[in-house]
C-alpha cells in the first residue's frame, strides 16, 4: 500500500513547530521516566554510559509513540504520526499495533509509566482484537480505523501484517505471568493465535499468499522468497490448533547476492527484511539446512553500509548511513541496496542503522548518536523522523509505527536481550523452529 506523500519542510518552520510543543525543554510525562534498571544484565556489549543513555531515550521516545498514537478505547496504533505529536488521522496498521503491544511490555520491564496503566491498556487492546475487530480466518486486514476498525484504503486481509501483530499479542502472553488482568491478558493473546487457520492462507499451495481481498480472493503474490517472512512460517510452524507442515519451510527460495565480497541470502529487497523477524525469533547460534540466519543479517548489514558508503556524489559517511523502505521527498518508497533500489538520493533512515543495532552494535550506534548530535530537527518527540535529507533541506515531518517499532525492539534486544529472552518463552515458538529444522550450532 502505497502511503500519502509528505511534503518538504523548511528546516526553521520545522524548529518553530518543534519549540512550540515544547521539545526544547525536555518531556515530562510519566512514561518518559528514567528506566529503573539501565543496563540490564545480559547485553550483547558492554555499553557505554552515553550510549546507554541514548538508547533510553531512545526507548522512551518510542514508547511514548505508541501510547499516544493509539486508541485509548481498543489500543490499535496509527499507522503513522507528526514527529511533534500531533496528529488527527485515523488510519492504524495491524504491524504497528504488533509492535506496540511488544512495546508496552518494554515500558513495563523498564518502569517507563504505571504498571497498572500498560495493563490496562494492554487487556484492551486484546479485547478489541479478539472480540470485535474484522478478521477472515484469524486474519485481519493490514489498515483500519481507529476508532471504527473499519476496513481503510480497500486494503488487503494481510497474513505478513496479521504475523507481525502476533509477535506483539504472544510477548505479552510471555510477559504478563501473574493473575488477574494478567491472567485475561493470557487467555486472550492465546485464543487470538489459536484462532488463526494458517493453511487457509496457503490457498492449496506449500507458500503463503500475501493476503486475501474480500472482493476477488488470494493475492496471487506469494511470500516465497527469503525476507522478512520467517515470522510468518514459524508461528504456522508452531501452531497447536491449524499448523502447516515442514514443507512449506523447504518451499520457500533463499537466493545469493554478492556485493563487494559480501556473500548472503537475500531477496532484492530492502533492509528491513533482514531485521523484523528478529526482533522476535532468536535465531543466534542457530541454524537450519541453510544458514545461520543471524549471522546472515550481520553481513547484510555489512554489505549495506558498503553500498551506502560506495554511492557517488552522495554524502554518506561512517556518521551518516543507512536506506530502507520508508518517507522520502516524493513519498514512500522502498528503497536501498545492494543492489541498487530505487532513486537513492543521499537521504538517511535512522530505522536501518536502528533496527540492525544487534548486528554491527557499535556502527549502527555511532551512526545513530551522530544523527542525534549533528540533526537536532531529525530528533522530535517520538525520536528520530522517518528519513531526511539535510542536503536538499528536507526534513520529513512523520514517523512511521513500524520503524520506530523496528528500532526500539532492537535497541532493547541490544541493551538487555528482554525481547528475544521474552518471546522465546512461547512454546510455539520454540516448536516452530524445531519443526523447521533449527539446530543448535
């Protein structure tokens, strides 16, 4: 789906807005407290005091995204907002609201805000989704209302953005242990993911179709080519009630690219697709008949940095790098490398250098504490806009849900591992890697 187009904001118009909701003076809420254990134990580095304090605030920053980008009354997550804070626009992503769910157990594990606030918040949003929310087989559609959950854009009955809010739905499960609202909050998240019929979604076929119209049928593209689609098959892996069988992981083609002597499966496609099943699958010091995947993402990344870096006439850096799928000055695309996709023009993401902080920690994290240093209008309320271009001026004035979701799951993974540590405690999960092979390396 295709996203409205930004226009190009004025660099001191962008600072007045800014000033003007008060970035300048700090944020004082309640979710924006300081985390009550920084760092936790078992981070992948040892980090520094300042870089640990980035990626709190980081954290906080995103966190506050969605709390405050979303219904208060049934907890769906817009699918984008103003990095300011405002923001009247009614289209929510069934992705974003995955994200948030994982989030508000992020804000919980950190002491960001009320405990009895996240739960609260949570048990709605498990509600809403198992009890009133439009699903066909389990799957909902990938935009919808906020308030009405009505069907936005025409869009699709989506099965990647239905997996990727079932990673948010089955964290929770994990981490709300206790009784009470904690025990609905389980209850709900299982029949949720019980309730899905994933070899419907095969639609007589080893591969899954992207998504289904309710006017003419299955998509007939496929998720069949490595990507983002891990989550996808391990949790139809893993699945007790409606589970798909092992062929269905041999089904799926892991073609080659090899780019500056960096070899490593990939699709052509951007970097976002080596990062958003791990933020939930702990694939490290594991591997199927294939690959380790993990250490695949490490050389993606590496190979992208190089791309950026190899890019003539542009003013990528060490500081500064990093392209993929998101806003750009003539609206959304899905851009990135190698090999070369779309029109790169030299405007950076900060979602590509965040989302693949646990692959290359201390690269990604000196390019993203230069962003915050050198870009203070890239910097607002939410953290870092969704892309910019300081060359051509261009500041882009929203952030998208996916990709500050993307970088918050990964800096926490990178400071305390919570989120893998969390979603691995699903039994499914575990049983959907075993399924696909997986074996301890």
């Amino acid at each position: 789906m295709v996203r409205k187009e930004r226009m190009k904001v004025d660099r001191r118009e962008a600072l007045k807005l800014l000033a003007a909701v008060g970035m300048g003076a700090g944020l004082t809420e309640p979710l924006l407290a300081k985390s009550k254990t920084a760092p936790l134990p078992n981070a992948m580095i040892k980090l520094t005091p300042q870089q640990d304090a980035f990626l709190d605030d980081l954290e906080r920053r995103a966190c506050l995204y969605f709390w405050e980008q979303a219904s208060a009354s049934n907890g769906q997550v817009r699918d984008r907002a103003r990095s300011f804070g405002k923001e009247t626009g009614r289209v929510t992503s069934i992705a974003a609201t995955g994200f948030g769910l994982t989030a508000h157990c992020i804000a919980d594990m950190r002491g960001y805000m009320p405990a009895s606030d996240l739960r609260g918040r949570v048990l709605k949003t498990l509600q809403y989704h198992y009890e009133q929310l439009p699903h066909d087989h389990g799957f909902f559609f990938h935009f919808n209302d906020i308030e009405t959950g009505k069907r936005a854009w025409n869009c699709e009955v989506s099965s990647i953005d239905t997996a990727l809010l079932l990673c948010g739905v089955l964290t929770c499960r994990a981490h709300f242990t206790g009784g009470g609202v904690e025990s609905q909050i389980r209850e709900l998240a299982t029949k949720i993911y019980e309730r899905i019929d994933w070899p419907w979604m095969l639609n007589g076929g080893t591969t899954f179709s992207m998504g289904s119209m309710p006017e003419t049928g299955f998509l007939k593209s496929h998720w069949s080519t490595y990507c983002e689609l891990m989550m996808l098959y391990l949790l139809a892996l893993g699945s007790t009630t409606h589970p798909v069988e092992p062929i269905c992981w041999i089904s799926i083609a892991r073609p080659y690219i090899d780019y500056a002597g960096f070899h490593y499966v990939s699709d052509l496609a951007p970097l976002f697709t080596h990062q958003y099943s791990h933020a939930w699958f702990d694939f490290r010091g594991q591997r199927d008949r294939y690959i380790n995947y993990f250490d695949n993402s490490i050389t993606a990344t590496r190979a992208h940095k190089a791309f950026c870096l190899a890019q003539k006439g542009m003013s990528y850096t060490d500081d500064y790098w990093g392209v993929t799928a998101s806003d750009s000055s003539r609206g959304y695309t899905a851009w990135g490398g190698p090999p070369l996709l779309g029109k790169i023009d030299g405007s950076v993401v900060p979602s590509a250098a965040a989302g693949s902080l646990p692959f290359l920690p201390e690269e990604c994290l000196r390019v993203l504490m230069s962003l915050r240093e050198n870009y203070e209008i890239a910097w607002g309320r939410y953290g870092f806009v969704d892309a910019f271009n300081p060359d051509d001026n261009w500041y882009d004035r929203d952030v998208l849900g996916i990709d500050q979701g993307i970088g918050l799951l990964m800096a926490e993974n990178l400071r305390s591992q919570f989120v893998w540590q969390t979603f691995m405690k699903n039994p499914e999960a575990v049983e959907g890697m075993k399924r696909s092979g997986f074996i301890k390396t």
